[in-house]
C-alpha cells in the first residue's frame, strides 16, 4: 500500500502542489509556475543575503588572494 501523497503549496501560486518522485515540477505545481519562478532570479528579483558584509581587502595584499 502506497502512503498518502503529501502535498506542499507552490511556491509561486500557493495552488497544492504532490511532493513526490511523480511529479517532474516539484516543489511547483506545474512547468508554467517553474518558469515564472526561474524567470524571477533571471531578473534579479530574488537574492540571497550574505551573513554579514565583507570587509574589504587589505591595500597591500597581493592582487587576487
């Protein structure tokens, strides 16, 4: 026996969405909420924060390390 499908909400239009090997769009509900979302980090829309900021190189350390 098969356990239940689990189901997540899409990330891109908040429809259910199965969370399973069955479905070739996970964690998406279809290709067309997979592409908006891939079409989003395209334009720069979504980033991921840095933990904190870099401080900047030393003036006289060698170019490239």
């Amino acid at each position: 026996m098969k356990p239940p499908r689990r189901l997540v909400p899409c990330p891109t239009c908040n429809r259910p969405a199965a969370w399973d090997p069955d479905n070739r769009f996970r964690p998406f509900c279809s290709e067309r909420c997979k592409l908006i979302d891939l079409g989003q980090w395209a334009q720069d829309r979504y980033a991921i924060p840095l933990a904190q900021e870099l401080p900047p190189p030393p003036e006289d350390a060698p170019w490239g390390n």
